[in-house]
C-alpha cells in the first residue's frame, strides 16, 4: 500500500512539474521568418505603400536588413516596414545590430539609428510624404566610439506619455541602458500593457517605463488629421521598424502576446498572461478522426 502512494504521488508531482513548466514556456510568434517579407508592409516618405525604393527593406543571409546602397543621397526619405496585425498587450522583442557606413546625407542625430514604433496608425493611412508614423518609437542607438550612447530610448512621433503621474510632451528621452559600441547584436525587448505602461529591457535590463501612451504633441509632419486625434488613448496599433539613413539588420522580430487563458484549470492556462480571454480556453484535448 505504502509503495503504491509513493508511486501516485511521484506520478503526481511529475505531472504538476510539467504542468507547471508547460504554464511557464513562452510562445513566441516570429514576425519575421527569415526568408522573405511576407506579413509586411512597406512605407517609405514620398513614396505609394509598398514601393521598396532601391530595395531598402530586404532579406540577406537569414536577416531583416535596412540597405542604402540604391541612395545617391538619403533627402529624408525616412521609411518604416510594419507588421499586418495589430497587437494590444504583449511583449516585442528584436536582435539588432549597426553595420556599415550612414547613407549620404543622413541627418547627423541619425548616425547608427534605427527604431521599434509602437501603437502605429495603419500604414495605409499614412500621408505620401508623412515623415513618421504617429506612434511611440523606442529609439535603438549605437555607440559612436566616443562618450556614452543610450539605446531602447523613447521618442514621441505625435505623442504623448506619463511619467510618475505627469504628463511628458518633450520629444525624446533617454533610458539608463549602457553603450553598445561597434557591430555586436543586442536585444531589445518592449512590454506594452495597452494604455496602461510600457518598460523597455535591453538584454534582459529594465532601462525605462512610463504610463498612458496618448495621441498629442508634434515632431510628426504630413499626417491627415483625421488620424491625429490629441487626447485619444493608444490601447493598441501596429508595430513597424525604422529606416533613419543608417543600415540596421534585424536577426529575430518575434511578440509574445500577454493575452489568453488564465485558468490554471485549462490546457492552455499560461501563467504570463496579463490579460484574460475566457473564450480561449481549452478543457479537454480534441480527439482525432478515425479514417473510414
């Protein structure tokens, strides 16, 4: 009798293990599969939607890449490449590095400066000769070799946030990362709780948050109004990646979306969830169709 109650309660010690390792693995989504650029759309200033000028948003050797060898001279033509789904709730997530030489006649503040644009108007509505999206931008730098250079900064292309309770309309604002100098990888990492908080990591660090991302404020030029609500909440949007003048690959765009079952009772109960979405939840395991 004693060794069968060892046994279920091993049996159900290993069971509750698995469960809970299950309840903690993380389903990343990769936005970006490696191959092509399939699920994106493409804006760049003065240009239709989807007109790739001299192949700026590419794929080489299993990467995202930003290239500027089609510019004869960069003339402001900012671009962003956006993700076809919107997101509320979830963590974004990319490996980034600075490569080569800036495009001719870059702005010098975009020396190896790229960004991830969060709660994005849709792409479609952006003006031909819109600059940037009216969006949150976690800013992404490089070290330029001299002095100290913060990345996963915010910027307010046409926004505004709260910090400690206050309203910010400033520009931009720099995080308390370190410097990453040369052409090393860093990840970035962004939590985004609808209109709630965002915090910004860089290779696992919190480097910054603020509160109550809201439509207000300038630094965005060519937008329709329509789109351009000041006030409004941002609760959610689409995510898009910038192109500043200066070449930037990409080696991993995956979300985890913090939005799900929350029942510890359901299959498909994680424990990350911020947000609970009952009608996802799955109960019994659905059985496969015997062949006739």
């Amino acid at each position: 009798m004693k060794k069968h109650f060892l046994t279920v309660l091993l049996c159900w010690v290993a069971w509750c293990t698995q469960a809970q390792i299950k309840a903690d693995t993380k389903e990343w989504k990769q936005l970006f599969n490696g191959k092509n650029l399939d699920g994106w759309d493409i804006k760049i200033r003065n240009y239709d939607l989807n007109d790739n000028f001299a192949n700026t948003f590419r794929v080489k050797d299993g990467k995202l890449v930003v290239a500027y060898d089609g510019y004869d001279k960069f003339n402001e033509r900012f671009g962003h490449i956006f993700y076809k789904e919107k997101f509320s709730n979830y963590i974004i997530a990319t490996e980034y590095r600075f490569v080569g030489e800036q495009a001719p006649e870059g702005p010098g503040w975009a020396f190896r400066n790229s960004g991830i644009m969060l709660h994005c108007q849709p792409a479609a509505s952006m003006g031909k000769d819109q600059d940037f999206p009216i969006s949150i931008e976690v800013q992404l730098l490089g070290g330029t070799g001299k002095g100290e250079r913060t990345t996963c900064n915010l910027c307010t292309p046409g926004t505004n946030v709260e910090i400690n309770g206050k309203l910010f309309t400033p520009h931009c604002l720099n995080s308390k990362s370190k410097t990453y100098n040369g052409d090393q990888w860093v990840r970035a990492e962004v939590m985004v709780l609808g209109d709630s908080l965002i915090r910004h990591y860089v290779n696992g660090e919190m480097v910054m948050e603020y509160q109550k991302p809201q439509i207000g404020g300038g630094n965005v030029d060519g937008y329709n109004p329509f789109y351009k609500e000041d006030g409004k909440m941002l609760t959610q949007g689409y995510i898009s990646l910038q192109s500043e003048s200066h070449p930037v690959e990409f080696r991993k765009v995956e979300v985890l979306s913090l939005i799900g079952c929350t029942d510890p009772k359901a299959l498909n109960f994680k424990s990350y969830y911020i947000k609970s979405a009952p009608s996802e939840c799955i109960y019994t395991k659905k059985r496969k169709r015997s062949k006739a």
